[in-house]
C-alpha cells in the first residue's frame, strides 16, 4: 500500500481519500460524512471468516448434540455452529440451553430455534453477566463454546477458573483477506476496528510505512496493536465528546481542510 512524504506533515494535510477497513454497508453516516466534505470513502475487510468443513471439524471428535448447554459468543459462531450440525445431520435436543453473551446475539439466535425463554439466557456483554444463571446449571449441564481460530479466552478463561464442565469446538477461523490489489494505492486516512486489521495490513504488505498516511482507531486494544507497530494514532474513537468514528473523522477534517476549496 503506498504512502508519500513526511509524517509529521501529514497531520496538517487536507484529507480527500479514506479506506474504511469493513465491508460496505447499505446504510452509515460515512455516506453523509463523503457528500458534505467531497470525500471518496473506500470500503475494503481486512479480514475475512471461513468455517471449517465438516470433515475438518470430525477430526475434533466432538458431537454438538452430547452437550446440553452452548455458550454463543458472536453471530459468526451461532451460523456455524448450526451450519456444522446441519452438515453433520446432527439436531439439537429441544431442551438444550443456549447462553448468549449479548442481547443482539441472542436475537439472532431466533433465526435456527424456536426462542423460549426457558432455554436462552442473556448476557449484557460480558460472561460474567452470566454468572448467576451459568452457576445455577453447572451442576447439571456440560458446556460446549463455539469458537474461531482465535478463540475465546476471555470466556475460556472463566469457565476454567470456575471449573466448568466444558469443551472448546473449532469451527470457523478469522483469516486475513488478500489486500493485493491495493499495492499500490495511496489513501489519506485508513480507519481500523480491530487489531485483526493491522495484522492483515502487515500479512498483506510487511514493509508498510505509514508516512503521510493518517491512522484512526476505534477502541484502545486496536490503538495499541497500531502502536505496536510503530505507526502513529492521528484519530481516536471513542473519548469525550467523540463517541464515534464518525464523529472523530469528521472533526479532524474540519481542521485539516479548513480553507480547502
């Protein structure tokens, strides 16, 4: 991916260019944000998910259906999880328990069982919100948690300390997507989500140098992979009075293009 000049003139040059690292979305305030500042907004995933294929996913020696409770972390785990039980002709008991850590996951969960309360528990966003629930069936229920490649420490690491019974299944995995054809592209501002993203940025082009190239950032966890690269955080999001990258973009071109015609 190509970059031009110095970078600490960079922070004072008009921005025209973003590359926004996530799929395109139907409908965002990016659209607005490029219509009122004359901007070209790109979109582009860094990363991409591909699940494991049934044959891949036996050599685990797992079956869902011998688990009577499935701790769901991400609507990519709830598609295959129930992917890889269709494959595999597997169909879960009706009253198997479903922990979700999110009300936005557990929503989706409607769209393969019929939703019963009774059955599906809710997370606020963290495992620890289900703590009273998840203690109140560990006697009874063994664990079984989807996950990537990547897996799912936070979670893992909970259900170890509390001595769950538990078992982690593989069955997709989170791969860097090919970036080739933006060798040799040049973008004023490249806006990531994830630390995944700087990780596909460097698989794709080891010797990237940021140069007048700008970096925003949304949350710590990816300001810090950036930083570990050596690379410099131009804009943040979230913090005080910015509550999204939206905002943050567009607050710093007002001052950069201040002028602009």
């Amino acid at each position: 991916m190509a970059a031009e000049g110095n970078a600490q003139v960079a922070v004072y040059k008009p921005v025209r260019t973003i590359l926004v690292s996530q799929p395109k979305p139907d409908r965002s305030p990016y659209y607005e944000l490029e219509q009122k500042y004359g901007l070209t907004i790109d979109w582009r995933p860094f990363i991409h998910v591909e699940g494991l294929t049934a044959k891949e996913f036996r050599k685990q020696r797992i079956r869902p259906n011998e688990y009577s409770a499935v701790v769901l972390t991400s609507k990519n785990a709830i598609d295959h999880f129930f992917r890889i039980c269709e494959e595999m002709r597997i169909e879960m008991p009706l009253d198997t328990k479903y922990f979700c850590l999110t009300e936005t996951i557990a929503n989706y969960l409607q769209k393969f069982i019929t939703y019963r309360k009774r059955k599906v528990f809710v997370g606020r966003k963290d495992i620890e919100d289900l703590a009273t629930a998840l203690t109140k069936h560990k006697a009874k229920e063994k664990f079984l948690l989807p996950c990537s490649n990547l897996g799912s420490q936070y979670v893992s690491d909970y259900l170890t300390k509390e001595n769950f019974d538990w078992q982690e299944a593989l069955m997709f995995r989170t791969l860097s997507s090919d970036l080739s054809d933006l060798s040799d592209v040049t973008y004023d501002i490249l806006v990531f989500f994830s630390p995944l993203g700087i990780e596909s940025l460097y698989d794709n082009f080891p010797d990237f140098k940021q140069n007048d190239t700008r970096i925003a950032v949304f949350g710590n966890i990816t300001e810090k992979a950036v930083e570990d690269r050596g690379l410099t955080v131009n804009i943040k999001a979230p913090a005080p009075g910015v509550p999204s990258m939206t905002t943050a973009l567009e607050q710093y071109i007002q001052k950069v293009n201040a002028g602009l015609k």
